[in-house]
C-alpha cells in the first residue's frame, strides 16, 4: 500500500504539472523525458493462469510473485476468457483448489477496502478484479508491464490444440477445424485479423505441443505463417524430454526449422519459455518461476516488447542469464556472454542442419507395425550438435553451410523450481543464418534487430 501511495502521488505530480492552471498546458522538463533510452533486457512471462479459468489465486496476489521476483513483464492468458467484466467466485470453492485458506492471504495482502464480497444462498463470493482495476496498482514506467493475454484452447477430436495471444483487446473464440493445422492456422488467423482491425500488435504463439502430445513436429512446420512456440513450458505434464515414442520439445524444433528452410523456403520457429503457472501455493503442479523470456527492447511497452520479439532479438530461459547476445551475418558469428552464478560450469551447443543433410524419415510404428500419428524419426544430420564450448564467453562462426545455428546454454546448477527430474538450468537462443535462404517475401515484417 505504501508503494501504491507513493507511485499514485508521483503520476498526480506529473499531471498537475502538465495541467495546471486555467492557461495553455505547462510543458513536461526534458529531463523527465528520455528521447533515446538505451537497449534493456526485460523478463517476463507471458503465459500464466488465474481463477478467472483454472488458476488456483487471485490474479493481484499472482501479479505481486512476479513483481517481488523481479520480472518486468506479465501477461494473464486464461483458458478463452479475458480479465474483463464481472465475475465472482465461491471463497470456500476457490480455497478448496488451492488446498489452502487463499482467500484469508488475499485480504491480508489487499485488506478489506479492496477485497469485494457477497452472500448469495448463505455462500460467501469474492469479485474478481479485472485487470483494467488493478493493473495501476502494479505498473511502473520501465520497470512493470502487464499485457492482457488469453489463451485460445482448442482441439482437433482428442488433440488439444492451444495457443497464446498477447495484448488482445477482445476475446478471441476457438475457431475449430477439420485437423490438427487448420485448427492452428485459424486460430492464428483469427489473432492477426484482430490485430489488424484494432492497430495493435498481437503476438500469437502455440502452446506445449507435447500437452498429450497433440500436435507433431510436421504439423508444426506445416502453418509456416506461425513464428512462435514453446521450447520450454514449466508444467510438468507437458512432456518437454518427450518418451520412446515422441520426441522432446528440442528435438521438435530442429526437425521444424528444418522442414521449413530447407524443403519449404520458409522462415523457422523461434522459441519462447514459460511458466504456465497454475498453482501459486508451494512448488507443487504448475508453480511459477519456472520459465521465462528475456526481451532486449528500449521501451518497457507491449509494443516495443512485441516488436523486439518479432525481429528475434530475445532468448529463453529455465535459469541461465545471457549478458549478450551477438550476431553477425557480415562476420558470420554468433557470440555469447554468459552471466557467471556461483560456481556453476555452462556447456553451449551450437545446433544446426547443414546443407546437403540427409533428409531421410521412417514413420513411427507400434508392436503391430500400424503407424502412428507422432512426429517421424528424421536422421542424425536433423539437428546436429555443430560445436561444443565450455565457458562463459562462446563463440561459432558460420561456414555458411549451416541451413541455421541456435544455442542451448546449460548449466551444472539445477533449478530452483525443477519441472522435471535431473532438471539443470538453461537457455536457448534464436536460430540464425537462415536468412538469406529464405525470400524477402516469406520473413516476418517486423524491423530487424538494432545494431548494438
């Protein structure tokens, strides 16, 4: 409340400044605007769960983790509905998800002037507050942006199929399909014309394909105008290392970007981590923490942190922090400076497909030899691991033989909040060097990276 108070004060400051008076509005000093500020790493999460669907805590109470946990962003992307409008919940059904008294939590974080409730047939409610009411409680200029998400969750039969849209204005209905892609593809369809009719950025990714492994590496790489997904979600029933009959997250990418560079003269998947967060009293479930974005923009807004993620210049993490990262198509190098924590050790694999790999793929079979509708099994040249380095300043240099080059940082320190047993800390960087493969045509209209 304190904090509260006193960023209340300052906006009223400024607008008393800029307002004052019965004559012409008193211009804002310069030195209270920043013309050119400089690139900035952000962290944020944009794929998180309330009780306005199947989260288990107040999204003020949610917001507030990722504030004291020094994030910088957060999107509320519930099951297709938005933050908006009234909603009330039972208090002894919402403690009765959370297996603990949230709702006491709540009123002692907030107190009674904000927290709103009712009795209706002797049931004691809690209004949800949409985000429009208390976002103001969290925002600070640079340094706490919330992004109103939702996630589209969809099927195609017994497949769910769901994917993400950050800085919707409107809720978006699942749009259906008759298969796997087109579900995807009309869904993603449906964001960009929302964007397109409002005149905002909407970043539309897919969701944890291997969420009872419903959609394949081929069906990935088959809506090519999808230029985003999940390399690495926080819940644990996503299956992120995959099983003997599908492959991991890892795996899939490289298998998708190949598809699309170098059979299909389209751009690759980039890849975004995060928590999809759902239980927020313990690490148990899908706890938050887990995985996140680092977005090098030079405005903490969801503008500029879009943009920033359309021209790729952001990587994903489950722990590891890039001091920088560098990439030179003149110099054909890919350079990173990796933040030491402790005495962790950190291995970096440059992974990439070479030109002239060997294309070849085998259906996946069952003890009866029926094939069975998972991710085929491509050969080793899908994917290579180009070079290996130790350290915290690393290095690959193009040969230009590469289809693309990205890098998975890992480190020897295990998570804080592992998703997964023998979890170590990582991060993954953007593929690279493709770009003169592909078309003018064919790459994402956003701006390229700035010069750093």
């Amino acid at each position: 409340m304190i904090r509260f108070f006193y960023n209340t004060m300052i906006v009223l400051g400024f607008a008393t400044l800029a307002s004052a008076g019965d004559g012409p509005t008193r211009p804002i000093p310069n030195d209270l605007v920043v013309t050119d500020p400089p690139l900035t790493w952000y962290k944020g999460n944009l794929h998180t769960h309330t009780l306005w669907s199947d989260g288990n805590d107040y999204p003020e109470m949610i917001t507030d983790w990722y504030v004291r946990h020094g994030y910088n962003f957060l999107a509320l992307s519930d099951h297709n509905i938005l933050s908006q409008g009234p909603k009330w919940v039972s208090v002894a059904k919402a403690d009765a998800r959370a297996k603990n008294e949230g709702f006491a939590r709540y009123r002692e974080r907030f107190g009674d002037p904000w927290v709103e409730t009712r009795t209706v047939d002797g049931d004691q409610q809690v209004r949800l507050k949409p985000l429009s009411e208390f976002r103001a409680r969290f925002e600070q200029a640079g340094r706490f942006l919330m992004i109103q998400g939702e996630e589209l969750t969809d099927h195609f039969e017994k497949k769910p199929i769901h994917m993400n849209a950050s800085n919707v204005l409107e809720l978006i209905a699942p749009q259906g399909g008759k298969s796997v892609v087109e579900v995807m593809k009309n869904n993603l369809e449906a964001i960009q014309a929302q964007g397109e009719r409002l005149g905002r950025p909407i970043l539309g990714h897919v969701n944890h394909p291997n969420f009872q492994y419903g959609i394949t590496g081929e069906e990935l790489a088959m809506v090519t105008k999808e230029r985003y997904f999940e390399v690495y979600n926080g819940h644990p029933d996503v299956h992120h290392l995959g099983d003997k009959t599908h492959v991991g997250i890892d795996r899939m990418w490289d298998i998708v970007n190949t598809l699309r560079i170098g059979e299909m003269n389209e751009a690759p998947l980039s890849g975004l981590g995060t928590d999809d967060s759902h239980n927020y009293f313990g690490q148990d479930e899908a706890s938050p923490g887990r995985g996140w974005i680092m977005v090098r923009a030079r405005h903490l807004t969801p503008e500029s942190i879009i943009l920033a993620i359309e021209s790729r210049d952001f990587y994903a993490s489950s722990g590891v922090t890039l001091r920088d990262v560098r990439y030179s198509a003149e110099s054909r190098s890919l350079e990173l400076d990796i933040e030491p924590d402790g005495d962790a050790q950190y291995t970096t694999q440059f992974v990439g497909t070479l030109e002239g790999y060997d294309p070849t793929r085998k259906p996946v079979t069952d003890e009866t030899g029926k094939i069975l509708q998972v991710t085929q099994r491509y050969s080793a040249d899908v994917g290579r691991v180009l070079a290996t380095v130790e350290g915290t300043s690393v290095r690959y240099e193009l040969t230009g033989k590469e289809l693309y080059v990205r890098a998975i940082v890992s480190s020897t320190k295990p998570p804080e909040n592992p998703s997964f047993a023998d979890q170590v800390q990582q991060a993954w960087t953007q593929p690279v060097g493709w770009e003169k493969r592909i078309a003018a045509a064919d790459t994402p209209k956003a701006a390229k990276p700035e010069s750093k």
